[in-house]
C-alpha cells in the first residue's frame, strides 16, 4: 500500500475546502461562484455572533476574498435567485436547495415520534390552538418575525425565554411546515414551506438510513481525506452512526484506506474514491497550497474532528464560552493559514462607527517566525479583510511576538 507524505494530505485537505487558491485569483464573485462553492464543501454554517461579519459570510471570504455580501443573500432568501435554504447539517447551516429531501426524514421523526422539547410544550394548555392559529395567520398574510406576534406577558419558562409564538414558530418550521423565507436585521421570517420551496427541488424523501450513507459520502469528498470518524463529523454525526456506514462504504469501494504520514504517526485515513487523482496530483506536487486567510470558528476546515491536531499539530479552540480569565488566546478566534500552515490566530472586532478594525490579540504559533514573505502575506489578506468589513484603521493590541503586529502595520 502507497503511504502518502504529509505535504500531499494537507494540499488536497485545503483543495477539497477551496482553500488553496492563491490571493488575487480568485473568480469573480458572482451568483455562480458563490454558489459552487456552498455547494462544494456541502453548507455554511449560521452563527449569530457578529464581532466581524457573520460566520457564514467569513467562511466565503476566507476562499473568495472580498465579495458584495448581497451575492449571498440573494441566493438564500431572493425568490428568483434562491439556491440555498436554511436547515440542519453540521449545525445550523446554509444548505444547497438540491439537498432539501435530506431534511425530510428529520422532520418526519419529528412528527411521528415527537422530541421531549416540542412534547412537553405542546402538551400545556392552549399550545396546539396556539400552533394552528399562527399557521393561519402566516397562510393569510404571509412571511411574518416572531416579532410580529404580541406576547401578553406570561411566564416563559424554559425554551430560551422565548415567547409562546417563537416556540410554535419553531416548532412548525421543525416539522417542515414552515421554511425561513427572509432574514431581516437577522431576524427569521417564517412562511409556508410550499410558498418558499421553488418548484423544481426534488422533494422525494430518502430512508434515514439513504439519507446517513448519503452524508458520509458527501462528508468524506468535502474533507478530502481524513481520519476514519471525520466523515460522519462533517453532519454531526454520532460516531455509532458513521462508523458502520463508513466500514460498509469502504467494502463496496466507495471509501477507499490509505496510509499517511501524520504528526502522530503513520495512520490509516479515509477518503473518497473520487479524491484519489487528486491525491495523486497533490503527491507529485501538481497541487499546491499558495493561499493565505482567517478562519472563523465555525469554518467548515474544523468540521473534521481531531484532524487539525494530526495533520497540522494545531489544536483549534473556541473560547466563546470559557470565562475571560481562562482564555488562552482570546473571544473570536480566527486562526492564520499561510499555504499549507496554519501559523497563528487573531481575535478582531470591528467599530463599525468608526470603521476600525481592532485585534484584540494576534498571535503566532510556536516556532512560526515573523519573516519577511509571511508578513508580507498576511498583510495582503488581512487589507483584503478589511475592505470586506469597510474598515479603514488597523489597532493591534498585543502581538505575541510584539515584532509580527509590528510588522504587519508597516507592511500595511
């Protein structure tokens, strides 16, 4: 068996993610573009957090460079545009709209089945005439916020302290009753799934089980190639789940083993049948790593569990939800990959009001030295990133070393 060195594994690891192409020759952002890639690493994932600009609008970034954040937009929510849709995947995600019938058995677990959040709910007094009375009220007037609907000032309780009409809201749009039509000031607008889904998506439902095999299949081409778990990582997978599926894709052919070189040794990895000439490609040096970008937290490149750790000796944290004085790094990291490394992280935020962008933290990894083609590199991203976000000004905080933030403001 070929054992493939681990220059080739990272080169088709990022070439599968769209993260190999050099700054500068990206394609036009366009509706197409945009979409090709949504559609090649599977989903973006939605996050509400918005330090800089929404998760999903940075994972396009990170592959496109700057583009009008309309383009995105429109493919979500404009009714001659739409491509995409909001729905479950990795997390909650952005999701093409050729991949709506693998919602379906979801939605019909719930229904058949039920979940202790939506039993327990529905089952209080008034809860069911609740559901069915803004159903109707959707159905007669259209797209509507949960803000459109008047609390009278109850208890809560659980659920998010959200109001009676957000949870029958969710729980329509759970059961596939109801879609996100529109996002306005990132609220959701909920309309009936038969007046948001276009006519031509495919609505023929799969088995649990096609839809699982589908998943890890579509997973394991999106990794590029990855240790035996990460291809049911990519949807969330519980590994009791993928492992089987995986083992049974491996038999037939679909899934194919190799042997790689790893930081943690020669490991056996996984990847799809359809990734081997590009495997090949990247063991002869043909594919080649040459891009440099941030990475939000929530990028798709971390979806595949561990690898971060085996294939580049880097260990991705999220410190959203760890107190300030625990934190290692800082609030919204964004790691540094530089061609095939990942090299550092950064913490931004950005005043909008006086279009700043502020590096609360930058940092390099240990052994990464400041030098003069990686600076210059980063500063080309990180000019790239602001023109994205309309940011005119630059404050580093702390650079660790204090040598790299200093160089990068020079060099901008």
């Amino acid at each position: 068996m070929t054992t493939y060195p681990l220059p080739a594994l990272r080169a088709l690891a990022l070439h599968t993610q769209k993260l190999d192409t050099p700054n500068g020759s990206e394609p036009a952002p366009s509706h197409e573009s945009i979409y090709e890639t949504v559609e090649q690493i599977g989903a973006v994932q939605i996050d509400t957090l918005q330090m800089v600009h929404r998760a999903h609008y940075l994972a396009l970034w990170s592959r496109h460079g700057n583009y009008p954040l309309s383009i995105f937009d429109e493919l979500a929510f404009h009714p001659e545009q739409r491509r995409l849709f909001e729905g479950w995947y990795h997390a909650a995600c952005y999701i093409p709209l050729e991949e709506y019938r693998y919602q379906m058995p979801r939605q019909r677990h719930l229904r058949e089945n039920g979940h202790h959040w939506y039993t327990e709910w529905i089952e209080k007094p008034g809860h069911r005439e609740l559901v069915e009375a803004v159903r109707e009220r959707i159905r007669a007037e259209g797209g509507l916020r949960a803000g459109d609907f008047e609390h009278d000032g109850a208890p809560r309780g659980s659920w998010w302290d959200w109001k009676p009409a957000k949870v029958a809201l969710e729980h329509l749009y759970a059961f596939g009753d109801l879609m996100i039509a529109n996002r306005v000031k990132f609220q959701r607008v909920y309309d009936l799934t038969d007046r948001v889904l276009p006519p031509w998506v495919d609505t023929t439902e799969p088995t649990a089980a096609d839809r699982d095999r589908f998943w890890v299949e579509r997973g394991a081409k999106a990794i590029g190639v990855g240790l035996p778990r990460n291809p049911g990582d990519y949807t969330w997978m519980k590994i009791t789940t993928s492992r089987p599926i995986v083992g049974e894709l491996v038999k037939n052919g679909t899934l194919v083993e190799i042997q790689g070189e790893t930081l943690n040794g020669l490991q056996t990895l996984i990847l799809h049948r359809d990734n081997l000439p590009l495997l090949e490609r990247a063991a002869s040096g043909e594919l080649r790593a040459e891009r440099t970008t941030f990475l939000n937290p929530w990028d798709n490149f971390w979806w595949a569990q561990d690898r971060d750790e085996a294939l580049w000796g880097f260990k991705h944290l999220i410190e959203l939800y760890v107190p300030a004085p625990k934190r290692i790094y800082g609030y919204y990291l964004m790691p540094i990959l530089h061609k095939d490394r990942l090299v550092g992280r950064l913490d931004p935020k950005l005043e909008r009001k006086t279009g700043t962008l502020r590096l609360k933290a930058l940092r390099l990894e240990p052994g990464i030295a400041p030098e003069e083609q990686l600076v210059s590199d980063v500063a080309a991203a990180m000019r790239d990133f602001m023109k994205f976000h309309g940011a005119k000004d630059l404050v580093i905080e702390a650079g660790n070393p204090p040598e790299f933030g200093e160089k990068l403001l020079q060099t901008l």
